[in-house]
C-alpha cells in the first residue's frame, strides 16, 4: 500500500469513526407470516431495522375471518405497528413482535400452524436472535431462547389456539466490521 493510501485509509476511518451515524447506513428487514388459507387474510409482513432517523407506521386493523396476524408493538405507545425502524446509535436493539398464527377462524378449539420467515441477507452486520415471551409464576417477564442465530435459521412455525403470542428480536450489532468494510471499498484497499 502506498502512503497516499495509507493517510487515505486513515482520514476516512476518522470521519466514519467521529461521524458515526452517518457512516452506517443501517438496515431494513421483513418478517414474512403465512397461515392455512380459509378465504380471508392468511399472510401478514412487518418490517424492522436502524437507520438515521426513527420510522414508524402504524398497521392497518385486521378483518373478521383472518387465520394470521402480525404486528410489531412499540412498549411506549402499545400500538401495533407494520414498520419500526429505530434510530442508530444503541449498542442493542430491540422489538417486540406479536404474532397470532389462529386467528379468529371458527373453530377457535381447533390448532392452526403459521410460520414467520425472513431472509438473513437483509439483516445488518451483527447478531440477530428471536425470543419468545412468557410470564412467570410471579408474572414477571421471562424471555425464551428460540432462534440464537436468525442468519442461520431463515422460519419458526407456531401452532396453537390462541390468539397473540409476543416475541422479541435481538439486534447486537457490529460496528467496527462494517466500518472496515466502509474503509475498504472507500480505499480500494483489498487483504
């Protein structure tokens, strides 16, 4: 590597680094639903991820007759959302996924299965896990691991009769790998 790379490579690691937030660029990912199709809705998406500025938009309420739901709920407000991408600059993120793979379909004694699918490739550089959420004999909160690893395990298929089952993602991610990538398309710089 010659020098003017080098001060090259090391001037824009400064920037990215001082100006952090603007040198990620985020992500945005979909969580895909389906359920067994009984003439109403059977597929729901939601859509998660960090960028530089918070997004929400809120979900359309379902209709009568749907054999799967999803939604994504902001712990502030409670409301259901189809789109949260949350601001950068935490070291985790997290959102709270409600997925209802029954429905209202009659009857409600019988179980139904849906499944939520996602492609990793979406996903930024870091780990993501999903979690499910139950409560306690003293009804606090006790998440469940599920999926450690959300870009190994691209579904998860829940069968029951009950309505809205709450699960978290778990986003750590890792700065410093997509920084170096930054430096190295920025560079041209190649190992």
């Amino acid at each position: 590597m010659n020098i003017f790379k080098l001060k090259q490579f090391i001037f824009v690691g400064l920037c990215i680094l001082l100006f952090a937030e603007y040198g990620y660029c985020g992500f945005r990912a979909t969580i895909h639903a389906e359920g067994e199709y009984i003439g109403g809705q059977n597929q729901a998406d939601v859509v998660f991820g960090i960028g530089p500025h918070e997004i929400q938009k809120k979900k359309i309420p379902v209709s009568p007759g749907y054999s799967c739901d999803m939604a994504i709920s902001d712990p502030a407000t409670w409301e259901h959302l189809k789109e949260w991408i949350q601001a950068i600059g935490q070291a985790q993120y997290i959102w709270l996924i409600q997925f209802d793979p029954h429905g209202d379909a009659k009857p409600e004694t019988v179980p139904r299965t849906s499944t939520m699918s996602w492609n990793p490739d979406e996903f930024g550089p870091g780990s993501v896990e999903l979690r499910g959420i139950s409560f306690n004999q003293q009804g606090k909160l006790v998440p469940a691991d599920l999926i450690a690893d959300m870009k190994k395990v691209t579904s998860y298929s829940l069968t029951d009769t009950m309505a809205y089952h709450p699960f978290v993602i778990i986003y750590k991610p890792d700065y410093l790998t997509e920084i170096i990538k930054t430096l190295q398309l920025l560079t041209n710089f190649k190992e």
